[in-house]
C-alpha cells in the first residue's frame, strides 16, 4: 500500500485599480518572496517588511486571512514607497507592462532598444496593439520626462525613432474585455501621426472612431487594409468629412462652393476593406485615384457606384455583397482585368457584356440559372478563366460543353470552374457548333435574309454544297463523331441535310451508325 500526500498550497489573487483601468495578479507567497529578494538587493527595501514564512499551520484559514492582510499592506507600502517611479520587478509583478501606460510603454522600449534596429533592416511587419498604441500617444501628452525610472533602456526615444522608420505596421484589436482586465481596446484612441515613413497598414478589430492621424499617412502609404472596423468607407478615407460640409479632392474643378479641399492619397495603390459592414461606395473613392487593386468583399453593398472615378484599377473584388444586378458595369470599372462577383444574388449578365479587357471572372455561388445569359460574355475577348460553380445552372446536362459552346472559336482559351478544357469537350463543342450554324442557316432562309436562286423546274437539276467536319482522330479515340451539313438545291426547293455519323471500334472494326435529317427551306 502506498501513501499518497496531496500537495495544497495558496494563491493569492491581487486586484490592482490604476484610475478606470482594473486588473488582477495571481501570485503564490514564494513569488513575493522572490520580488522581495530583488527589492531589497537593487532598491534597498527593509527586509522584515514581508510576512515571514511559517512550516506549520500554513493552511490553516485563520494563517492565511492574517497573511492576506499583511502582503496586502505588504504592497501598499511599496507603492508609497516608490510614488514617482515603480521598481522595474515591482511593475512585472503586478503586471504593469500589460495593462498600465508606463508599464507597457517601458516594456516596448526596452524590447525596440534590444531588437529595434534589427527588425527595421529585415523589413518585417511590426504588430502593435491598440492599447500599446494608446499608451504611447497618452505618454506623449503627458509633460515629463520621457524616461521616468532612470533606466535608458525604457526611454520612450526608443520608441519615437522605431515609429518614424517603420514601414509595415500591423494593428490587431480585440474584442471584449484585454486578458484579466476591464479594459475594452475599442474604445481607446491612438494616433498614428507618429508614424512618418509608413508604406503597408493593416488594422483589423478596431473603430474606426478610435483612430487618429489616418489622414497624416496619405503622403506615404502604398497599401491599406481594413478589416471588422468601419461601416463606411468616408470614415477611413476622409475622416475629416464630418467637419466640413461641403469638400472636394485636390486637383478636383468644382463649379459649387466648398468648405475644404482634402489631400488625396498620393502613393496608395492597393486598398482592402473586405469583412466590414459596408453598404455603399461612397464619394471618398475620389480620393484614391491611383487605387488599382480594390477589395470590398465580404460587406453589405447592394449596388455599385462611383468606381467610374478610380481610372487605374485592374483588379476589383466584389464577392459575398448583396449584388442582385450589374447594369453597365463598363461604364464603371473600366479596363479591369479581374472581377470577382462570387457569393451574390446574380440571375442574369446584362451588365457585363462589354468589359472588353476582363481576363479572370468568377461568378460561382449565385443565381445563375439559364444557359442564354452566358451569351453575353461570350464575346468578350480577353475572357480566359471563368467560374461558374455553385449556380443552378450546373445541374444542366452537358452544362460544360454547353457553356463552352456560347464562346465559339475561342473555347479552347477558355478555363472553366478551375478546370482545363479537354479535347472531347471540344469535339462535342464542333458538334454543337455545326448544328447551330445549321439552324442559323435555317433561320436566315426562313426570314428571307438570303436570296433564293430560281432554277428551271428541270427534273434532276441541283447542286449540292457540302461541308464535312471531322471532330477526332479515330487513331486515339475508339469513338468518334462526324458531322455533314449538306445544302442542296433543286427544282423541289432547298434543303439542309445534317448526317450524324457514330464510329466505334469493337476489335478494331468500325462500325457506322448514321441519323440523317432533312430541312426543307420555304421559298
């Protein structure tokens, strides 16, 4: 039989209040006795001034309330002991580098001091949090020194010389409450203005009322990217719009009066405000010109306009909006290359008829239903990668080649749904092919848009024009298909023959099966 002594010991759980700000510590009484060991070392603090450690009775109740109030005051009067600046071992004990703006600007310091210029020369993104943000820019008004500890390692220089030459800058907020904290990063404002040199931002989980000296990047930055902050895209473009009620982009000729003109954003190129709350594209898009990549999925748009403003751009992605139509889009996104409308309620394509240099479209995941409205883009030139997937019309028999039909002689060019075109598909493209040229004929004929010869009503007097289309080779296939369209004239009227014939190869002998129909041509 073997004894089995359970090991009990206390935590104390500290509640620290710093103005509006509260947070809690857990420690056990061997980490108070750790930060006392360092205390009296490095500030010369009374060594009896910590509750001594007792063997015996150590889990009693009435031991532990009495050692609960005596490392309580133990606290306190560190604390008053050191009014102007927390020891460096005090501050990490009560977690003074998360959660307090000395703390944490101290703990930023010391960590760019160490590795600040080797992240500049790597180039990398730099992650900062909104309330690391916060505190800088709360330090910065306060009027005292900027190294209070006496430690030149935390000087907040450190920090203002990193911030002047980064160039890549992520912010990640949260949301709810920071770690053991009351403290909500939303709600926090920073500001960005110290950033001199930036050229890529990211910010997700933030407010967009809580950000500051967006505007003083608009000389600098070439790429932007917004996520799970805004609700419209003025609030991050022209934050300076809920100040003036009339306003106008510089360069811009206006005939009406205006109460501001607003730099425009010089170097941005890319912008990406995917997995907002966006429901309009507003008129702060006059402000980035130069804009060529452009990503507003994810939102809540319901219509598309002012893009016709944005004469640059290549690549627009409009996926999972609330897009039912897209009336003459040319009139809007220009010479765009790619256009993702993924995830909308689409049911027809009348708008996109005309987007001449498209190169790259996905449709997947609509409302597309009918076969006749891939007509519509079927002409488009450029058109090489189109995506279809997830739409009823997928369920149509055939619903590839039929789709591959309505681009004619480019089908070869064209990548549907992530997948090449392959040589059978073609050849059932000839085959559908051949036979609406056959019924066009027809068509035209019917409708008296080509002249009917008249012939002598001598018996045996025709002609015959033939036009034979072999689709395969029957060396590598063992089935083939051929096509014959015969137009024949005669004293009886003219006719169009489409001879289907089917070749197999049991034991390599073919067979032949043919299906012959005859169209007769009213005069």
């Amino acid at each position: 039989i073997t004894e089995y002594f359970a090991v009990v010991f206390q935590v104390y759980i500290i509640e620290v209040t710093d103005g509006e700000h509260r947070w809690t510590v857990k420690h056990r009484y061997s980490d108070f006795h750790e930060l006392h060991e360092k205390l009296t070392a490095e500030k010369k603090v009374d060594k009896r001034l910590l509750p001594p450690k007792k063997m015996l009775g150590k889990n009693s109740k009435s031991l532990v309330e009495r050692r609960q109030k005596e490392l309580e005051l133990y606290l306190q009067t560190l604390l008053l002991q050191f009014p102007q600046a927390t020891p460096s071992p005090l501050a990490y004990f009560l977690n003074f580098h998360l959660y307090e703006i000395n703390g944490i600007t101290a703990a930023l310091a010391e960590e760019l001091f160490h590795k600040g210029e080797q992240l500049l020369q790597a180039g990398e993104v730099f992650s900062l949090s909104p309330l690391q943000l916060y505190s800088i820019s709360q330090q910065l008004r306060l009027a005292k020194p900027t190294c209070c500890n006496g430690d030149a390692k935390t000087d907040l220089g450190h920090i203002l010389d990193f911030t002047c030459r980064l160039r890549y800058l992520k912010i990640s907020g949260t949301r709810g409450s920071v770690g053991t904290s009351n403290i909500q990063e939303s709600s926090l404002p920073f500001d960005l203005s110290v950033f001199k040199s930036l050229l890529q931002i990211e910010i997700s989980e933030c407010s967009s009322q809580q950000i500051q000296g967006l505007s003083s990047l608009r000389s600098s930055l070439a790429t932007m990217s917004i996520h799970r902050t805004t609700e419209t895209m003025m609030s991050i473009l022209v934050p300076e719009a809920s100040e003036f009620s009339q306003w106008e982009p510089e360069g811009a000729e206006s005939g009406c009066p205006v109460t501001a003109v607003i730099p425009v954003w010089r170097n941005l190129t890319t912008l990406d405000m995917s997995h907002n709350c966006i429901s309009t594209i507003d008129s702060s898009v006059k402000l980035i010109r130069k804009v060529e990549f452009l990503d507003l999925s994810y939102n809540q748009l319901s219509s598309v306009e002012n893009l016709q403003h944005l004469y640059n751009l290549v690549h627009v992605d409009l996926s999972y909006n609330s897009l039912r139509v897209l009336e003459a889009a040319h009139t809007r996104l220009g010479n765009i290359k790619t256009l993702s409308l993924a995830g909308n309620l689409l049911d027809q394509l009348t708008g996109l008829s005309k987007l001449y240099s498209l190169v790259n479209l996905d449709l997947s995941h609509n409302q597309l239903a009918q076969l006749e409205e891939i007509r519509k883009i079927g002409s488009l030139p450029c058109l090489e990668k189109l995506n279809l997937s997830s739409n009823p019309m997928c369920i149509i028999p055939d619903y590839r080649t039929k789709v591959l039909a309505q681009f004619g002689d480019r089908a070869a060019e064209v990548c549907l749904d992530c997948t090449m075109t392959t040589e059978k598909e073609l050849d059932t493209v000839e085959v559908l092919k051949a036979i609406q040229k056959a019924k066009e004929a027809k068509d035209r004929k019917s409708s008296g848009e080509k002249k009917v010869h008249t012939l002598n009503p001598t018996a045996g007097d025709h002609s015959s024009n033939v036009c034979d289309i072999n689709l395969s080779k029957p060396s590598s296939f063992s089935m083939r298909f051929c096509v014959q369209l015969h137009i024949e004239t005669s004293s009886l009227g003219i006719y169009t023959e489409i001879k289907l014939a089917l070749f197999t190869f049991p034991k390599g002998k073919p067979i032949k099966q043919e299906l012959r129909h005859k169209i007769k041509h009213k005069p």
